[in-house]
C-alpha cells in the first residue's frame, strides 16, 4: 500500500495523508516535513508534494519489495525476504542410521528450484513437528501405525523433520509435491493447526493430520496447558474445519493440549 501511496504522489495525485503517515517507516515519519510540503485538496485527500527528491527516494527504494534476503538487510529488515536456500532432514530407506540425509533446495534466479538429494522418495512422507520424535522416529511410526490402521515402516514412508513453519517454505513445494499422501505428526494444539491449515492449502487432499479417529485411549496425555480460552476455540474451531472430530472432541474434553514428545512415553 505504501508503494502505491508513494506512486500517486510521484504522479501529482492527491492521497490520504493520514493513512500515508501511518504507513511510513519510523526512521522516514520522523522526516516527513523534510520530505513532503501538504496542502488540502478535499474530503480525505491532501495533494502531497515532493519537498526533498533524494529523500523521497531512498523511501521508494526502502518501500519496494526486497529481491533477496541481503538487499532486505541493507533495508533494515531481513525477514523482509525469504531466504534463497531451505534444507530438509530426512530419513529414508537408504539411510545409514542414525544420521539423517538432507534434502537441499536453492532458489533460482529465474524463479525456478534447484533440490538436491540422492534417493527415490517413495509415495507417502511422514512430516514430524519436533526434533525428538524425528530422530526416535522408530519409536514413531508403530504409533501411527496404531493410530491409523495403515503400515508405517521406511519400507513404504520417508520420514522428515518439519522443523516448525519451515516446512512451509514455496522453495521446498516442488519436492513435498511429489509425495502422493503426506502425513503430520504435529503436536495437538492451536500452533499446529495453524500451520497444518496453511500447509492444507498448498497441497489439498493429499495432507492428512496423524491423529486415531478416537483419541480416547490418549486422553490422559493431553495435558499442556492452553494459554487462554481463545486458543482452546481457535483449535477446536481448525480441528472441525478440518475434519479432525475425534481431536476437537478431545480439546473439548480435557481442556489441554498434547505435546508430541509425551507420546514416546512407556
């Protein structure tokens, strides 16, 4: 919006000089009577003209979207950008346990992927959320076995660390997209919903949470406390949307969440 502000000035079109400001980066608000002289122009339009050229583009250039994770630091905010490379730890068939392979993806200039890894991904990936319960990831798989009546075994499933939102990398799309079912093994609360829901929207049907229909049985590991009320709701309300009843009734229910790591418990 700031950039589109910026446009109309530079035109001679009158703006919203009040939400202009409230869009200005500190450093350039603390400026403004350097930068712009302002008169009236009508109901909610001031006509804003440019008092110090230079000034006024350096502001263009800060406003625009940075190319890269290093024009963004030169900005003064890096996260500004993503960054050019994301990495992904993965177990596999071919493994030479206990060391995990890594999955390398690099952003190309001319907006395409480069990966790089050295193994056949089979047809089903098991996303972990936590670094525990990957690298006891064979402690994993006989409970999503018991969760979902279907074998998990590096016979038939790759495994990989999700690493919280990284997972949700575009630079890592073009390899999670040649999985035909990806599995989550997230934790059972609102954080994870959320980033289940945004990863739902990039690959569709072919992501399924890894929770038991009836969560029952493991009631009595739900017991993290939510931090308000509002967070209880909000993952009731993605467990539904989602389709994960059995989850939402277990929310409900205990009223807590359920940390990965405590289903390695004896």
């Amino acid at each position: 919006m700031l950039v589109k502000y910026l446009q109309q000035i530079a035109a001679g079109k009158p703006v919203n000089y009040q939400k202009l400001l409230g869009l200005l980066p500190p450093a350039f608000y603390q400026q403004r009577n350097e930068l712009f002289r302002v008169r009236a122009s009508g109901a909610g339009k001031w006509q804003v003209q440019i008092a110090d050229a230079t000034l006024f583009a350096a502001l263009v250039a800060s406003a625009e979207q940075p190319k890269d994770r290093i024009t963004a630091s030169q900005q003064g905010d890096s996260h500004r950008a993503t960054t050019s490379s994301c990495f992904l730890l993965i177990y596999h068939q071919q493994s030479i346990f206990p060391r995990p392979d890594l999955v390398l993806a690099q952003g190309q200039t001319d907006g395409s992927v480069l990966l790089s890894y050295g193994f056949t991904p089979k047809r089903v990936l098991l996303l972990v959320e936590n670094e525990e319960n990957f690298f006891r990831f064979q402690q994993l798989l006989p409970l999503g076995q018991l969760m979902q009546a279907t074998e998990f075994s590096l016979a038939n499933v790759d495994v990989a660390l999700a690493a919280g939102s990284r997972v949700g990398s575009a630079l890592l799309q073009p390899f999670l997209s040649q999985y035909q079912q990806i599995w989550c093994a997230f934790d059972y609360d609102a954080a994870a919903l959320e980033l289940y829901d945004h990863l739902a929207k990039r690959y569709g049907n072919c992501l399924q949470f890894l929770a038991a229909p009836d969560l029952t049985p493991w009631y009595g590991k739900f017991q993290a406390q939510p931090k308000s009320p509002s967070q209880l709701a909000k993952a009731v309300e993605l467990a539904r949307q989602h389709r994960l009843d059995g989850l939402a009734d277990a929310f409900l229910t205990t009223k807590h969440f359920l940390e990965q790591e405590v289903l390695l418990a004896e």
